[in-house]
DNA sequence: CCGAGCATGTAACACGTTACATGATTGC
DNA sequence: GCAATCATGTAACGTGTTACATGCTCGG
C-alpha cells in the first residue's frame, strides 16, 4: 500500500461514520483523530475526487445551494475494510527533540534542560487534554461497546504522553547529576 | 527552519563526530541515530553538496584512489550549533496502527487483538535492543559524561517501548471484557 | 578474476503543506 | 450589508523514497 492509500483510509474512514462535505471531513479528522492523525485540504479533495472517479465515493449535490455531500458507495465500504486489514507500514521515526538532545554536548546542559521541560509540558498539556476526552468516550462505551475502539486510541496517546513525562524526569535527573 | 534543514542537522551532527564519507554518513545515521531517526542516499549526498556549496562542509579528496572524506570547517560547525538551538517543529503525527483501530469495529474483534500482538511484539523487541544498548552506553558514561545524552535517547526509546507494551495489555483486556 | 561491499550520484516519482483564488451562506 | 465561516479547488514548492547507473577496491 502506498502511503497515498493511508490518506485514502482516512477519508473513508471519516465517510464511513456519516456522508458530509470535503469541509467537513477536514474538521473531522483534525478534531476526531487529530492527536494521531493529519490531513490538509490540499490532501483531501484530490483525494475526495480520486475515490470519486474510482467509484468508491458519491456525491449528493441534490437541492443544496451551495456545497455538496459525499457518501461511501458500496464498492468505498468495501474497499475501506480492505485498506483497514492491510499491515500498517510505519514511515521512518524522525524525533527532531532526540536529534537535538543526542548532540546535546554541543548546546550545553542549561539548553538541554530547557528543551526537556519544553517536552514535559506539552505532554502534560496533551495528557490533560486526553483524559477529558476519555472520560467522555468511557461514557460512551456504556451505551454502544463499538465505542471500545475510539477508547483505545484515547489510552494509546495516555499512556505515550506519560511515558514521556516519566521519561523526562529520568532525564533530568541524569544531567544534573 | 525548513524540513530540509532537519536532513541538515543531521548531517553536519553526524560529521561532527568525525569526518567521513557520505556513505558513511548514511551508515551512521541508521546505525547510531536509527531509533529515532531516518535518511535515505537521495538525501544525503544533495544535502553534503548544498552545504559544500554553503561552506559548511570541505571535501578531502587528500592521496585517495577513490572516494572522499567530508568534514565540517568551522561555519559549519558554527551552523550545527545554530540548528540544533532551533526549536523542534514536528510534523502532523501519523499513526497507522491507530488509524486501523479507530475504525475497528469494521474489522471485528479477533483481527484488532492480532493488530495488537503484532504491536506488542515489535515493542518487545525494540525494547530488547535498547537494553542492550543502555547497558553498552552506560558504561561509556562512566569514562566520558557527554556520553549521557547518547543515554538519553536510548532512554526515551525504552520508556516510549514500555508505555506500547502496557498500552496493549490494557487494551487486549478492554476488547476481552 | 570475481563477487561483496564501498562510494557517488541522478532521475522519476510520490507525498504533503502552504498559499492563493473564488464564491456561497449565515448570523449580527 | 458585512464579517465570519463554510466550501471547493489549484498551483507552487519543498521534501523524501526508490530505482537506476556507474565505478572502485579488496579479500578469497
């Protein structure tokens, strides 16, 4: 699978949930998936006309002034189960904040220090963000189990952040030692 | 700083070290920095000729019969300084492992929990490498202390394996429940 | 002498972001 | 009517991977 069909999953993804405009599938993949998940519009509507042409996505211009709707097509849910069940090829990791750090000798141990709580509090920040919204989908997964699912992606980025904070700390100590 | 002067960074720390050829430049990078960090040959040589180009990197072709050393002159190493003090810009996040399990309910049960195995088991293994090259740099902090930023990339990796591995376990027993 | 690995590079392609252009709708 | 937001798209640019082409050198 390309990596092109990663933005392809995305989109049907987001179609699969509910028919709604380009716009629409912007704001739902930044808002829903957003802390592990990136699409731009310069991404989307090619795409969106791509599984168009391909069949997989219709469009509903229908009474609609202005704007219209895509929906998944029989042949797109299919297809979105297919991409689903593909292996996930990872990309190559690029940690920019490890990069820095690695060549650490050469910024000093105050900048180091700095750039260590720089990392603290955004994952801090985006822990704090996170158990609000588990806290939410808990709820949810009481009224309809298939909520489990966006359940676990919520534990995925908790459990990441506070390992970074853990991680951090153990840093820090280590250089003022 | 553009994208491409992370690729940058990455070059002219790796020449920091020592000087050598881009094919070992290249080495280097996916042997030391291949944790948390990835270039391709495409990348590397135009980038070791933009930055000669720049006056960053001087090419020693010296009594060679074949091949060239690359080092860094003294703007260049001025540059190095000038990157890694640059904050870290990082890009949208892409996890396709939890892409796949957002919409998990289209796959059932039993192909998540493989999904899942399969992410437990390149944790482990990652984590087993990284112990082992915690317990070789540990050691060398002893004899030289800028060695623990070295550590401190080994250590980021090792909390992020365990955090994955504990991640799992949680959610195998979320989906068994 | 021949294959494995060292070494340098380029070209084609894939991917992605940003900025721009354009217009409709809606709430104030 | 005017601003904010919804909505659709394109063009330019930067970045990155893969595959290819080429030649050296060194050990067996």
């Amino acid at each position: 699978m390309s990596k092109m069909s990663q933005t392809e999953l995305a989109v049907l993804g987001a179609l699969s949930v509910q028919s709604m405009s380009g716009y629409a599938v912007r704001a739902a993949i930044t808002g829903t998936l957003g802390h592990f998940w990136g699409e731009s519009f310069g991404q989307i509507y090619p795409t969106i006309a791509r599984l168009e042409g391909a069949g997989f996505v219709e469009r509903d211009v229908a009474g609609k002034t202005s704007g219209s709707t895509f929906g998944l097509t029989l042949a797109g849910r299919k297809r979105l189960v297919e991409l689903l069940a593909e292996p996930n090829q990872s990309a190559p990791p690029r940690n920019g904040t490890l990069l820095r750090l690695f060549f650490g000798s050469l910024l000093g141990p105050e900048v180091c220090q700095q750039i260590l709580d720089d990392a603290r509090m955004r994952a801090e920040q985006q822990l704090a963000e996170l158990d609000a919204i588990a806290h939410e989908v808990r709820a949810e997964v009481r009224a309809d189990p298939d909520a489990r699912y966006r359940l676990l992606t919520v534990l995925a980025g908790q459990h990441s952040a506070r390992a970074q904070i853990a991680w951090v700390e153990e840093s820090l100590e280590l250089l003022t030692m």
